[in-house]
C-alpha cells in the first residue's frame, strides 16, 4: 500500500493511496490515533471514488461519527484501464437506454462482469487499511448504491468482517439469491420514482434480503434525488450497529 | 379543560384532564414554562390514550426533545362509552378475524364511524391545550398508528396547525382521497409481514399521501413488532420538522 498524498480540511484527513493496480483514499479524523471503525463506500456506475455522494457521505462519517471511510476506485472506473468486455456492455447500456429500453438486464450484466474482481479487490483494500494504526481491526460497514449495491452485496455475503450495510438504488432480480446470503443489519435505500429501477424490484430486492434485521426507507424523486437526511441515518445506523457505547 | 391529577418522574410531568367528554393526558418536561412544539398522539384500535406505544414515545418526545405531548382516549375507546353502531362494527371484526378473513372493509368502516367526532375531538384539545402557559401556540405534530392512523389522516387533512406527522400501520384505501389531501411532511411505517395489513395496501396508502416530503421507513415484523429505533427516528423526524434551530 502506497500513499501519494495527504491533505487536511475542517478535521477530515485525506490520503490518496494506491494498493497494486487498485487507486483509493482514506478519510480519518485529523490526527486519529489507534483503533476505530471503518466504512467501505462503493460508488456507482460511471462514477468515482471521489464522486459527490461518496464524499459527502464519507466527511460526515468521519467529522461527526469519527469513523475512518475507504473508497476505491471500481475495476473499469475513474482512474483504471478499461477492458474491452465492460466496453461492450456500457455501449450496450448506452443505446438500450437512448432507446428507452428496460436496463436492468443490462445494469445485471455488467455488475456480474465486475463483481469477481471487486469483491476480491475490497478483501484486499480492507485487510490493508486494518493495518494501520489509525484505523485497526475494528468493526467494519459498507455503504454503496447502486452499483455500489450491486458489487456490495456479493462482497458483504462473502466478507464475515462487514458487520453492517447501507444498500439501495438498485432492484437486479439476479441478485437474490446473494441478498438472501447477506445476513448482518441493512439499511436499505429505494427511491420511490426511480426512472433506472422500477419500484417492484427494489422492494423486491429488499425482501430477498436475508437479514433478520433490515430496514427499509423509500423516498419520492428520482435515482440521483436521495434527500440528504438519509446521510444522518446512514450515520445513525452505522453508529448503532459499529460503536459499543452509543444506542 | 379540567385537570383531575398530576404527577412527575424521570423528569416528565404528567397531567391527566377532561376536555367535556374527552379523558385526557398531557405530557410536558418537569416544571416546563413557555411554548414549545407540541405532539398529539392518536392511539390503536381497542387501546387508549396510555397504551404502551403510546406512553413510550410520548415519555422520550418530552424528556430527549421538550416537546409538550397529549394524547385522549378515542370516541367509544378507554374510560369512554361504547355506541350501538360500535358495538356492531367490532363484534362483526372479531367474527371475521376468528374467520380469519381480510379485516381491510370492516376496519375502513370502523374508522369511518369514528372519524368525524374524532377529527371534532381533537382539534378541541388542541385549542384547549395551546392555551395552557407551559405548552402555547407552537408549531403541532401529530403521530398515530394503526387507527391512530386512520383517524390521524383526516385530521392531518382537514387541521392547518398540524405542520408534520408520522402515520403508519394501515393500508386502507378507502383512504386514499384523504390522504391525497394530507400536504405536510410525513413518515410513514410499514411492517413487512404484517397480518393485519396486506403490504401492498399500506405501500398504496403512502403512495397516496399528497406530501412532497414523505419518507416510508418498512422493517421485517407482524402489526405489533415496531421496533424501538423508529422511537428514535420519530423523534429525530419531529425535531427536524417542529423545531427551529435542530436541522
């Protein structure tokens, strides 16, 4: 794991890092010492480890819950090469929905194509941020939406040190029998006019969840009009379920 | 309005009152003076003013954010009279249930009997209990469930001092041009597996809700298993909503 760069602004301590071919960043309290929570953000297609929702979800966790906050760029995203398989099925996606087709299908098959790879790349990102000594081997969350629900929830069904997840944004009926393999407390985001994921399928995604604590908040608007009070409860949440002394 | 007792602890003063025919109870912080936001609170079907949901989150609404709090025993509910027309209607739902047929037509008619003097009752008390010093003519939310809800949402509709509400457990779309009518910000609950409200009825009711800002929290649960953390998110929700300075 290499650092590139550090900056700090209002409390939050930023560190660009690469891990092999893997480009991320770290968010911590400015001057964190020793062991505390972390949360993995996955972002969403097309998108960035430092995309608008990531960080500022990510300067919030840290500043107001004193969490430490991973995000990585996704195989084929931001700064990575792209292979000529996602290539494809993105100009797939593109003219499917220039032609005002159903997506899902498509948004499946892509995260399908990326799942392998991001689940393996998160296990790695996480067992190498555990190694330093402001962050440790605490209790660990995920956060992502759309895509970042798509390779999230293969990545919390396999990865036994994610003890809690913010999931939404997406509805993949091929997803289900991975949700029903996702056991620890979610959080679960549906936007209740969502134009890329119709309503049916993310509730249904949802229910396939196999947690026994789950909860879900919809919320009228579009994919991109989360209202920012969903960012307080993610924060609340992940307090709840990754810090011992607070209820 | 008459004041028959009061008596204080853990900080929260309770008063129980009659307002003419309406047995009472408000909630206020220990020796509170001035105004401060007030929530009503509607009770169950077959409950009363201090049924346990009721008496829990008025308690924490009054001690962990000052808000003043009231609650009244429903028309034909509590230490209140029971009416022939009552009588029928719930003699009818324990036959059908024991039958274990749908109870949605004879709990819409339920509500129906008993919203109009519902809605009379309780902007009443409202007017009445504004006026008392320690509570005054602050901003006014209401939280119902189950009938508490379906008595709830007429009132909502029909009273412009309720600024917020938090609505939940019920589905019936004999409702559904009410609740087109209700314009103020909601939070709206559904349990999962809910046996007494079909899931699809009581996502049709928030669809319903005229309000541009509506939020449907749902978790996994038969009627009765709300869990405790909504206690907190109602709280937060009407913090957010009634109270200036807490965004």
């Amino acid at each position: 794991m290499r650092f590139n760069s550090q900056t700090s602004s209002d409390g939050v301590t930023e560190q660009l890092f690469t891990l092999g071919e893997i480009p991320g960043v770290l968010w911590t309290p400015e001057g964190a010492r020793g062991t505390r929570p972390l949360i993995l953000m996955g972002h969403g297609g097309g998108q960035h480890k430092k995309a608008p929702g990531v960080l500022a979800g990510a300067r919030r966790f840290v500043a107001e819950g004193g969490f430490a906050v991973a995000a990585i760029d996704a195989p084929n995203h931001g700064e990575r090469p792209k292979d000529p398989e996602f290539l494809r099925i993105a100009g797939e996606m593109r003219a499917g929905m220039a032609a005002d087709e159903d997506p899902s299908a498509l948004v499946a098959a892509m995260h399908s194509h990326l799942a392998g790879p991001a689940v393996a790349e998160w296990q790695a990102v996480l067992t190498a941020v555990q190694q330093l000594d402001q962050v440790g081997t605490g209790p660990v969350g995920y956060w992502g939406m759309s895509m970042g629900c798509g390779l999230g929830i293969p990545f919390v069904a396999a990865e036994p040190r994610v003890r809690a997840a913010v999931l939404g944004l997406l509805g993949s009926t091929a997803l289900d029998d991975t949700a029903a393999r996702v056991t620890v407390p979610v959080q679960f985001l549906v936007q209740w006019d969502d134009a890329l994921v119709p309503r049916e399928q993310g509730l249904a995604l949802f229910d396939a969840l196999g947690s026994a604590e789950k909860t879900l908040h919809a919320n009228p608007g579009n994919h991109r009009d989360l209202p920012s009070f969903e960012t307080d409860s993610s924060l609340r949440f992940f307090t709840r379920h990754l810090t011992r002394h607070l209820g």
